[in-house]
C-alpha cells in the first residue's frame, strides 16, 4: 500500500468535517478524501440495515479513490456498521466511538458521563458497553437530540432556536449530575458554544474528533502507512457528496481552516 496514499473521511453530512478538522490539524502532511452523504442525511433515524448498506456503498467509492485506510467520522455509522466493514475490509477501518468512551473515562471524576447523540447511537447503546468495558462502575446516561442534526444542516449554529431546543434536551441530563458530556455525534461540536453555556463549565465536554485523530495517527505509524511529507503545490483534500454540492462547499470553507474550492457531486447509489 501507498504511503502517499490518502485517508478516507465519511458521515452522512457536514458533521465529518469536525473529525477532517481534527486530523487536517494533527496529520498536516496526510491527504483526505471526504465524503458527505446529503443526499440520504439523517441516518441517526434509519434502521442498522440500511447503516450498514450506506457504509458499504460509500466505501466502495472510497476504495476507488485508491485510499490507504478510512475513517467512520460518523457516529451513527460508526455504531452499527464499524464491526460489519471491518470484517470485510483489507485496509484499516476506525471509528469514532471509542476514542470518544476513553477519553470521557479517563476525564470523569464522580463516574457519571452523559452522552448526547442520534436516536441511532443512544439506542445502541454502544458507548454504555464500551465504557463499561473500560470501567465498570462507570454511570451512562444517554439523552437523543434528533433536532440537532438538521438545525447544524441548516447552518443554525448560534439561534434562539437552537437554544430553546437544547435547552429542553439537556434538562435531564443537568438532574443527573453528569461531570462530563460526550458529544456522540460528529455534527455537535458544531454547537459546542451553546452546549458550554447550558451544561455550565463544571462539566466536560468530549469531542471524539481529537482522540479519533491521535488513534488515526498511531495506526498509520504503526502500519508504515504515514505520510513521510506533502508538497506545497498539491491538492490535498477533496471533497464528494452525493447532493447539493454549493451548499456543502460554502459550509466547509466556514468550519475548516482554508478555502474548499470545489465539491463534487457523486451518484452514491451507483456503488
Ligand atoms: N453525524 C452523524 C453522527 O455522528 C449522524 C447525523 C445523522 O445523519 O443523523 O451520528
């Protein structure tokens, strides 16, 4: 496998981009391919089956892009379909749940974390397992917020609307006496702002991005699949959705650190 390779970097939206942000930070020198499924956004409502057939058809794509490992910066995804695709892939496949259950373990000091995510994820009840896997005594309670994807989609970052609705979200979390709040969905740092405010700033606030992108890099090195230097010239990310490409574009030049020249649209369904 190429070194020079590039990762893959997929969710069901413009959420992803808050781990593509964090690996661009980390693995300055690695090329991304990221794709956004809009077209078919939420999966935090759909069945593992149709997840895991998503993943797959998204992955297919990917592999044609001749990428050396790939990164589910989905957590919706990541909880039903990572084992699945893992199974049946021959590069490196991560996920963003684990690294997000270590470090709310390693953070937490009364034993009781919170986790806020897609119907999906919290009906899994896959970050209670891993946690508990980690450490046993530990108390997980997981609240879905369905509202938060679109409003992020929708660019409502910062609105009285948004407000509103997290503030009915986390009033049962607040009564638990949480010490720390996982954000179980790529699209939620992208409220983190609003988040801080209501939880208070006693309470931590975990953004699996980071550590998913510590993981990504530790795999790579371990792999001989790091990326020894990249060149000034080059092109180093590209962008795929399956619909509205403008829309995504203009949203990615928001969040992430340079300009998104182009976005292309791909037909999703073909893979
Ligand atoms: N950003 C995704 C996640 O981390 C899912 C959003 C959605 O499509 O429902 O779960």
């Amino acid at each position: 496998m190429d070194r020079n390779a590039p990762v893959g970097v997929f969710d069901s939206g413009v959420g992803g981009l808050t781990v593509a942000r964090e690996i661009m930070r980390q693995l300055p020198e690695e090329r991304i391919i990221y794709f956004g499924d809009t077209a078919r956004l939420p999966y935090g409502s759909k069945s593992r089956d149709t997840v895991i057939r998503y993943s797959r058809q998204i992955i297919r794509f990917l592999r044609t892009m001749d990428v050396k490992a790939i990164v589910i910066a989905c957590n919706t995804a990541s909880s039903y379909a990572l084992e699945t695709v893992q199974a049946e892939t021959d590069i490196p496949v991560i996920g963003v749940i684990n690294a997000g259950a270590r470090t709310a373990v390693k953070s937490t000091h009364n034993g009781k974390i919170g986790v806020i995510g897609t119907e999906g994820t919290i009906g899994s009840g896959i970050y209670t397992e891993v946690m508990r896997k980690m450490r046993p005594d530990i108390k997980v309670y997981g609240k879905s917020c369905p509202l938060f994807v679109p409003l992020v989609e929708e660019g409502l970052l910062h609105d009285s609307v948004t407000d509103e609705i997290a503030s009915r979200y986390l009033s049962e979390l607040k009564g638990k006496y949480i010490d720390t709040l996982v954000l179980g969905c790529t699209h939620y740092p992208l409220l983190r702002s609003t988040l801080r405010r209501l939880m208070g700033e006693e309470v931590t606030l975990v953004n699996p991005a980071y550590e998913t992108a510590l993981e990504l890099r530790s795999l790579l090195r371990q792999q001989k699949l790091d990326r020894p230097e990249s060149s000034l010239e080059e092109e180093k990310y590209q962008f795929f959705v399956s619909d509205l490409a403008e829309k995504f574009t203009s949203f990615a030049t928001a969040i992430l650190p340079g300009q998104v020249k182009e976005t292309r649209k791909i037909h999703i369904e073909e893979y």
